[in-house]
C-alpha cells in the first residue's frame, strides 16, 4: 500500500466492505477487483487505482472525458458562454471511471446524451484482462529470432516472435497463460511489460538465440544496442523491379541481397523486358522465379537481414561463356544501406571499384523510398463476463448487437478493430488513447478502457441498465473530469 495526495470526487459505486464487521478502524476494502485490498487512511491499493480518502473507497484517477477543444472549457461542462457544451463535442471514456468488478455490478457510468437528435447510451467501464497481449510490429529487415521463440523480460518468458510481416519482424507478447499459468513472477514480470508498452514506455526485451531490442510504441526500434532507421522498400525482387529502368545502361548487373527474396536483374523479369544482356552471374540459394532466389543465406543482423558481410560470398559461379571482363556489378541491400560496386577483372574475378555517381544516386534513392522504422504496439482482448454484464442483463445480445453493427466499441474514444466470430475480441492502437489509458491489478491482469455506444431504444432493447443511465451533463458537473483532446489520428468519435 502507498500513500496518494490526489483522488478524484466522484467515487465509484462500490462501498467499503465493513467485512463482516472485522476490518479494522479506518480501514476499507476495495472491491473493484479479486484481490480485495484492505487499505488503510490515505493510502493506496497495490494497483495505486483506488484509495482510503477520509474513511471512503475512491478512484484515484479522475475520469477522462475527450473534448474536442478542451482549451475553450472555462470550466468543466461549460462552454465560453456559460452554457453547457454541446454532446458533439465531448465523449466520456472508460479511462479512471473504474470497473463493473464483482459481476453483478452495472458499469460505472452509462451516458446518456442526444447526439444529432438521436438519444444516445454510452456504457463506460475499465475492463480486468486476464485473456489479453500485445501484437508488436518491429520495422526492420534484420533477424531477431526464429519464429515461435521465447521472448523475455527481466529473464522472464512474455511472449514469443510470430510470423515476419512485409519489412517487419512481428512479437506476440502476454496472454492469459504466461500472466497467470507460469510461476508468479512470470506473470508480474509479464503484466509489467504490458503495462509500460500500452502506456508508451520502453521495454527491453531479449529473444532466445537472437537479439535484444527496445521497443517503444511509435519510436524506432533498438536492435542490439543500434537504432534501426529504415525499413525496406521491398524485398530484393521488388527492389529490382522499382529501379531495374534506372540501372539500365550505368550497370551491367545488379543483386539485391534479401534474406526472403534476392533479386538478380538481368534475369529478373524485369531485366528480360529491359533486353539487358545476361550476365552469367549465379547466386546461391534455391531459385524460385527467373531472377529470384531464396535462402541465399542464413538470417542475421547484416546485408538485407541475413548474416552476410561480403557480399561477394552469395555468387555460387560465374559462367565465362556469358560473363565478361569489365562488367560493372553492384551489390546491395533492400535498405539501401549496404551497397558496393565491383568491376569484373581479365579474370572474371570481382575487384571493388569506386562506385560511380550515377550508381550512389540510385543506391540513395533506395534509402529515400524507405519508410522510417518505428515500433507499432496493438493491444489486443477478449471481453467477457463482467464486462457485458455491466452493459445488460442478457450479455449475449450486446455481442449480438455489436456484431451486427448496432452497438460500436470503443477504447478509451478510440476506434478498435474487431474480430469476427463469437466474443468481443478487439484490437486497438494504444498511441490513439490518451496517456496513461491502461492500468494493471496484482491477480496479475491488465485495465484497459472500454465503452459501448449505441442509441437509447436499442439499450434498452438488449436488456441495458436502463435506470442507471445518467445526462452527460449531470456527469462532466459534478465528476469533474479531466478533459483531453483525441490523439492525432484517432479522430472524435462521434
């Protein structure tokens, strides 16, 4: 239990279990979750969420209410002129309203509000996630761990490397197994890492057998202590097929190293169409496609993600009956950021060469036509029981409702992606919610926000808790949000 000075004045509806009578003086028991926490005077729960603020369980976070231009509320619920600001314009989240934690509890705030003259129901509650992970997308080229290995923090397995995406290795990290069916720390460690990656903080991670990163939602990657900058414009046969028209005539011959697809433009389709001469070139790997190969190297950390440092080690041979002296090679990577130029001696042996102007032109417009790396961090859940029930008393029509398009699902006012099939599962870009959306409690388990808007008649159709609906007006008086503008790109939500 920690001290806390801040406490919001709208508590949430859940009183101080007196516990049978033998809590002891001044001590309440917060219910907002399974841990029952018995905190005592001005202190907190082991989740900071909740407090004793004079003898009375409180929500310690004030509720957060999106505004389109906060800046202009003189104060909360007002507008310059005094008058009530328009239901357009704000959007009441699930971020600090508290949970619907026991079961049977309606959801903390259900909003009521006419919004384009329809009237309108938004059930706000902080969801527990036991069943939830992150999907993180790493833009690089470069070999983090084969597929399906143990991602750590702190030594601790939270998650494992999944299938690689077009230029990005991708990481599946939580899950209800690795917060609550390894050892306690594992589950600790686990929902720690969650939390700091929703929140936008960085974490380090390491990969068994590959590297270790930092990864930060929106920020580039750190691969082994070095900043990645780029991500590919292509694999190596799409690389070829880009600039193939600009290679024309400055080289006779240009590989493109790829840990997934090398390029080799004269026989590239490309090169064909282009009547560029053969060059005799033969890399190794197995060919898939005229001018195309795979597995011309093992992964790693250097040219196009394998572990290739001399590029010259792919050619398998160089058929003299096509190749001949003088003939100008480049070699680079899909990055651009590994290039060199070598000119075929008497010999037929490649010799380095200064590369020519035209040539650097055309390896720096590669790198132009690379997108920055960054971090993407999804958060990903199932909601289930509590959740719905805070919603209805017949939970599975609200699914109903949202899976035929009646009800929208929102995450702290942001827009979610959700799945089809049974349940409620849905992902969310955690850099469109505002800071600080997501909590944890100790059982271990992640709080993320979540609401359901949906038109008056139909919530009360599906079963709502219609007599605990209460006017948007009433709630940003006498809650005292804090109001903050939508993220950039996230949008308003209505």
């Amino acid at each position: 239990m920690t001290p806390h000075t801040h406490a919001s004045t709208d508590a949430p509806d859940a009183a101080a279990l007196a516990a049978a009578g033998k809590a002891d003086p001044g001590i309440v028991i917060c219910d907002a979750c399974p841990v029952l926490c018995r905190i005592r005077l001005d202190q907190t729960g082991a989740c900071d969420r909740y407090g004793n603020v004079e003898g009375r369980l409180t929500r310690m976070d004030p509720l957060t209410v999106l505004a389109k231009n906060p800046e202009q509320v003189r104060f909360l619920g007002a507008d310059d002129e005094g008058g009530l600001l328009p239901s357009r314009e704000v959007f009441v989240t699930a971020i600090g309203a508290g949970t619907t934690y026991p079961d049977y509890k309606p959801a903390p705030f259900i909003v009521g509000a006419e919004i384009d003259g329809v009237d309108t129901v938004t059930v706000v509650s902080e969801g527990i996630f036991s069943y939830c992970g992150l999907k993180v997308k790493i833009d690089t080229d470069r070999h983090l761990g084969a597929e399906c290995a143990t991602v750590r923090a702190e030594g601790e397995p939270v998650g494992h490397v999944t299938t690689a995406e077009y230029g990005s290795q991708m990481l599946s990290l939580g899950g209800v197994r690795h917060l609550t069916g390894g050892s306690k720390r594992e589950g600790v460690v686990t929902c720690a890492t969650l939390l700091a990656l929703a929140n936008g903080d960085a974490a380090e991670l390491s990969i068994d057998g590959g590297a270790t990163i930092i990864v930060q939602a929106g920020k580039a990657p750190v691969i082994d202590g070095t900043r990645e900058v780029r991500m590919r414009v292509g694999c190596g046969s799409a690389t070829i097929g880009i600039f193939a028209q600009q290679w024309q005539g400055v080289a006779d011959e240009v590989i493109v190293v790829d840990d997934h697809i090398t390029g080799v433009l004269t026989e590239h389709q490309a090169g064909r169409f282009l009547d560029m001469r053969p060059s005799g070139i033969r890399v190794r790997g197995r060919r898939s496609t005229p001018g195309r190969y795979f597995q011309v190297a093992a992964p790693g950390l250097a040219w196009g993600g394998t572990d290739i440092t001399d590029p010259l080690a792919i050619i398998e041979r160089i058929d003299p009956r096509l190749a001949w002296p003088g003939l100008r090679l480049l070699m680079v990577s899909t990055t651009g950021e590994h290039a060199a130029w070598f000119v075929l001696n008497d010999a037929l042996v490649p010799e380095p060469a200064p590369m020519p102007d035209a040539i650097a032109n055309i390896v720096a417009r590669i790198g132009e036509n690379c997108e920055p790396a960054l971090c993407s961090v999804l958060f990903m859940a199932g909601a289930g029981g509590s959740l719905r029930a805070g919603a209805t008393e017949n939970p599975v029509r609200l699914t109903e409702s949202i899976h035929r398009g009646e009800t929208r699902v929102t995450a702290g006012g942001a827009p979610v992606m959700l799945w089809p099939g049974g349940g409620i599962t849905y992902m969310v870009d955690v850099t469109l919610l505002p800071a600080g959306a997501f909590g944890h409690v100790p059982t271990p388990a992640l709080v993320a926000p979540i609401e359901f808007t949906l038109p008056r008649r139909l919530y009360a159709a599906i079963g709502g808790h219609v007599s605990r609906i209460r006017p948007l007006a009433d709630i940003l008086q006498t809650a005292r949000p804090r109001l903050e503008p939508p993220r950039p790109g996230a949008g308003f939500p209505w």
